[in-house]
C-alpha cells in the first residue's frame, strides 16, 4: 500500500508544476497598462500644445476590446465566411465539432484505460495488464485518425475563411475606382494593402483558433463535470465553474490593453511596410538625388517606432502572462486539490466504508486525473480570452475596411477638408462644396461641362465655374501653369473625383481612354501590353487578329520589338526591358487597340521625336478617335482646333486656334 500511496502521490505532482505567486503580478499589469495609456496620453498633449485633439468617433475606431460591439462586428464578417448551412465552410465546422467531441471521448477512455494498466502494474496481474494494454494499442490508429481529421478540418477552415473574406473585400475594393478612391480622396485607411493580405490572413487564422480553443475546453467541461459529479459530488466543479467566472473577469479586465496594442502594432507594421515599398517604387529618383541617407533616416524612424511599441507590448504580455500562470494555471490547481481531496479527506463519507484502500486509491488517481483535465479545459477557457482580445483588434481594423469599402462604393467619402482659399472673393466663400451634389449625364459623342466648380478633394477652388463643350473631331489642347486644374479637370472627366456641383454631360467610361506620361505596363506578355485591360478572350470575342495588333504596333513605329522580344506570348519586366520613348509608344499603340471616342494624352509623347509625334496624331484623326492633349509643345499646336488654357488663379479661357493663338501659346 505503501508502494501504491508513493505512486499515486508522484503521478499527481504534475498538478503542482510551478508554486504560487503574490498579487503583485495583478498590480504590475494593471501599472504598466496605466503608464502606456499616460505616455500616449502625453504624447498627444505635446503635439497639440496641451489639448488632447481626440473625436467620439476617433476613439471608438481605436476601441478594441471584448464587448457588444465586437460581437456584433464579428457576427458581420462570419456572415460573409460563412454564407449558408449548405456550404463547404459549414461542412468543415461540423467536421471540427465532430472530431472534438470523438477526440474528448478518446480523452476520457484514454484516462478510464490508463488508470486500469497502472491499477493491473501495481496489482501485479499480467492477465488483466495485457488485455488493457492490447485495448489501448488497438484504439491507436482510430485515435491518430480523430487527430488528424481534426487538424485537416481546422487548416482548411482558415484557408476557406481567408478565400471568401479576401474575395469579398477584393470585390468591394476592386469596383469601379474604390481603389483608387481609397488612396486618394479617402484618408482613414493608410495601408489597404497590408489589411487586405496579412490581417485577413491573422483575422481568420484567430476566428478558427477560437472556436477550437472554445468548443474542445468546454466540451470537456460539461463531460468531466458529469463524470465528477457522480464520482466526487456535484460541489467539486460547481466550486471549479465558480472560480472560472471570477477569474475570467478578472483576467478579462487586466487584458483590456491587448485589442488597442493589436491594432496600433498592425499599424506601424503597414508604415514600414510602406516606407520600404516606396525606396523600391522609387529607387531610380531616389539614387540621382544621393538620397539614400534620408530613406534610411525614414526607414530607421518607421521601425524604430514598431520596435519601440512591439517592446512595450512584449513587456505588457510578460506581466499578463504572469498573472495568467497564477490565475488561469496554478491558483486553478489548487482549487482542484481542495476540490478532489475533500470527499478522501471526508472519514465519515459513505466511500470510506464501502471501499477498501486500494479502491479508495484507484478511484482518487482516476478522479484526480479528470479534474486535472477539468482545470486544464477551465484554464484554456481563461486563456482564450487573451485571443478573444487579441481577435478584437484584428475584427476592428477589417470591419473598418469594410465600412470604409462600402462608403466609397455609394459615393461618400471623408477627408480633412481645408478652408477654402482665401482669395478675396465672397462669391468664391460662399460655394459650397458638396462632394457628389453634381450631375453626369452619359452621351455619345459630347463632352459638356456646364458651371461645374473645379474642385480638389481637400476642398481648394481651382476654377468657380466652368463651362465648355466639345463634340467629337473637335480635338482640343490643354495649356497653363502647373497646379492650374489641367489634372483635376481630367480627374473629374474620368469620375475619379466627385462633381461639387453644375452638369457634366460625357460619353460612358469605357468610350474615353486615359494616356498618362509614365503608361503603366502590366504584368504579362507582349500581348498584354497592347490589349490591356482586355484579355486574350476579351481580344479573341472583338475579332482582332495578333496581325492587326502587329500594325498597331507598326503605327507607332515598334514593329522591331515583336522581333525582338521573342513574340506575342514573351513574358519580361516591361517596366523595365522597355525604353520611356518606347513605353509612350506602346501606350499609343494601346489607344489604337481600343479606338474610343475621346482619349486625353497627358504629355504621353515627350520622349517621342516630333515626327512620330506627327504620325501619331495624324492616325487618332484619320481613325476618329477626338484628343484631349496636355502639353508644352508649339508643333502639337497644328493638331488641334481649340484650346483650353487655364492661368492657376481660377480664371480660363476656351478659344478656337487661329494662327495669333499659336504663338500665344508657345
């Protein structure tokens, strides 16, 4: 019995892994949480010369902890992952329910069997010692299969999550100019990319941990309270079910810091992301000015600032940690000591004449064992709110994505708005600016603006009121100073501004076609560079041949380069194999492919020679398509019949070209 007692004594030590520690670990999470929130707290005062600058709805974006609102933010995306019962996503949930429950069961047989084999070691009968052992080596493969069906559900899970998720929020982000819009007329999201790849990714990796790190715990709750309760009584776990609610709201409070460092960190991540991603966007610039002292003095800055927070944060789930070992770990093995020993400790208990020692021995050892589970499913319940935290900032920053996605889609969107210019005119103060309160009207073959107000995101008045038409075979130059509206006024023709008010009649976006003076080169083939945005289907559907493409090229003078490179289908860094001429080409080329009604070359042939140039313009008229031109040429003047010239202090002129204007406008 001696022998027996040892055994079990030594067995049930692992219930006693670490001793425990003061309350001072609570008042060190709860002093290093005050001095974060005082140190930004004073940051923001000196910014601000003593005023802390924060809106209501500033500081409901930054709230991210466990409440209503994240519940109800949460409910939202499962709404999207998870779009009907009779869908892969549900399947696979049922999956993992399944495979938890079998994997609790094979837990407690597990137990129920191991204490028998130990029982049949220390009673010395190799009988019953074989048949135990030979039940437990025959349930291991279903065991292993309940294991990995289990981590196949959870994988997959996460994978089918993050595909309807991102598929979603790419379709928000992808329609119409929401892209664009984002970047430039919007200013509450600064990095889309790094919310679109890496927390959408984290986002649904946690949501699936969750409901693993949930269900399994308390589905081995109710179980082993059912078995202790008809082994022990049913006092022993509801003490354990009282203390996991006082815990968890203890612990629960103490993490509340976690949500708002989520998001924080995830934000400075996407600053240096982005500080590293424009050095590469932009070397070339960068290495002719010898800039490479300033990027890395930015750089250095935008990862000292995400080292400094990820420093902080470490130290704060350091002391958090602390308090849950004592908590959730160690206070909860003790509670489960009291627990398990009280009806053993009981002499008057029915148990003590109904049993014999051995018994008595054997029926604590599998007791014991279940309540160490129970403890260690009631801790992971306590732990769990430390990801649920955690989860709160990710749930944030995605459902600010899509709320933001949703309010460019319908047209709203928010921005610092500026004072107007203060120039004088009383007439130009009272203009108000309303995003959107402009009218589009879609017509083939006119372009009419009509008193519309010239007007920037930011709120500043390039030109009060405009007002012109053009008819298609009217090709028109566009002329002034830089920072005069040429761009703006391209911007709103394009829909990528809002109309702040008047009429603008225009042909539908796909008859108009843009030619910047950088043309963008995609990735892909040669094909891909004359067809784009269409397809090699959509190319196939028009009825062009690659020989027509071919004179397209030719056209603009590039025939060589299908010789060249390879062919149609050679895939290269066009970026870069291609020369800024023959890039200004090859966008020409593409406008030849697409033949609208009105294209606008934004300075698109300035590294082109002047009878190029010529051959050019003199093929947009010959095959219909009307010019809108911005440039600084004299010999482009020819080309045209009216020009636009706009002087930067909001006045313009629209005037048909006469040979007086022709050197006016050199």
């Amino acid at each position: 019995m001696a022998a027996l007692s040892k055994l079990v004594t030594g067995r049930n030590s692992s219930l006693t892994a670490a001793a425990a520690a003061t309350a001072a670990a609570a008042t060190t999470a709860l002093a290093f949480a005050y001095l974060v929130r005082r140190k930004r707290r004073n940051t923001l005062l000196s910014k601000n010369g003593g005023k802390v600058l924060t809106s209501d709805k500033e500081s409901k974006k930054d709230k991210a902890v466990v409440d209503g609102v994240f519940f109800s933010r949460l409910w939202r995306i499962l709404k999207i992952m998870v779009p009907g019962l009779v869908s892969q996503e549900s399947a696979y949930l049922l999956l993992i329910a399944v495979m938890l429950v079998a994997r609790t069961y094979c837990d407690v047989w597990m137990i129920q069997n191991g204490t028998l084999i130990e029982s049949a070691i220390i009673g010395r009968s190799t009988k019953d010692f074989k048949r135990y052992l030979f039940n437990f080596v025959t349930a291991m493969p279903a065991i292993s299969v309940v294991n990995n069906f289990l981590k196949l559900g959870l994988n997959q899970l996460k994978l089918r999550f993050r595909v309807r998720l991102t598929g979603y929020l790419y379709e928000e982000y992808l329609k119409g100019y929401t892209y664009y819009k984002m970047g430039n007329l919007d200013n509450r999201i600064a990095n889309a990319d790094q919310l679109l790849t890496q927390d959408v990714e984290k986002f649904c990796n946690s949501v699936v941990d969750l409901y693993s790190n949930l269900s399994k715990p308390l589905l081995d709750i109710f179980l082993y309270i059912y078995k202790l309760a008809s082994a022990i009584g049913a006092q022993g776990p509801a003490s354990m079910m009282a203390y996991l609610i006082i815990s968890g709201l203890i612990l629960t409070r103490f993490r509340r810091p976690i949500g708002k460092m989520t998001v924080t960190e995830q934000r400075y991540e996407g600053e240096y992301r982005y500080v590293n991603s424009r050095l590469i966007t932009n070397s070339e610039e960068i290495a002719f000015y010898n800039g490479n002292r300033r990027e890395k003095q930015t750089i250095h800055t935008s990862f000292k600032r995400l080292v400094d927070h990820l420093h902080n944060f470490i130290v704060f789930r350091f002391s958090m940690g602390f308090v849950d070992s004592i908590i959730a770990k160690y206070l909860a093995t003790v509670i489960g000591y009291l627990v398990v020993s009280r009806p053993f400790l009981n002499l008057s208990h029915p148990r003590h004449l109904e049993s014999n020692h051995a018994e008595l021995l054997e029926d604590y050892y599998q007791s014991g064992r279940m309540l160490l589970r129970l403890s260690q499913a009631l801790g992971r319940i306590v732990l769990a709110g430390r990801e649920m935290t955690r989860l709160a900032g990710f749930t944030a920053r995605i459902t600010e994505l899509m709320q933001v996605l949703k309010e460019l889609n319908s047209g709203k969107y928010e921005r610092t708005m500026v004072s107007q210019l203060d120039k004088g005119s009383e007439s130009q103060s009272a203009l108000p600016l309303i995003p959107g309160s402009g009218k589009i009207i879609i017509l083939d073959r006119v372009i009419k603006f009509e008193h519309v107000p010239l007007v920037t995101p930011n709120g500043d008045v390039l030109i009060q009121d405009l007002s012109f038409e053009v008819r298609s075979g009217t090709n028109v130059l566009v002329c002034g100073p830089n920072g005069c509206g040429k761009s703006s006024l391209f911007r709103c023709l394009g829909e990528l501004w809002p109309l702040f008010g008047g009429r603008l009649t225009k042909p539908d976006r796909g008859k108009l076609f843009y030619v910047p003076q950088r043309p963008y080169m995609t990735l892909g083939t040669l094909r891909d560079q004359v067809i784009y945005p269409d397809t090699i289907e959509d190319q196939r559907r028009k009825g062009i041949s690659d020989l027509v493409l071919k004179d397209y090229l030719g056209n603009v003078q590039l025939g060589h380069i299908l010789d060249r490179e390879g062919g149609w289908d050679c895939i290269q860094d066009w970026m870069d194999v291609l020369s800024g001429g023959e890039k200004q080409r090859m966008a020409m080329a593409r406008l030849f492919y697409h033949k609208p009604q009105f294209a606008i070359l934004d300075e698109c042939t300035s590294a082109v020679s002047v009878d190029v140039e010529g051959y050019i313009y003199n093929h947009c008229r010959k095959v219909g398509i009307t010019l809108f031109t911005v440039s600084h040429r004299k010999s482009l003047w020819k080309h045209h019949e009216y020009y636009l010239h706009m002087d930067g202090r909001g006045k313009y002129e629209f005037k048909p070209i006469t040979a007086d204007t022709v050197e006016f406008g050199s």
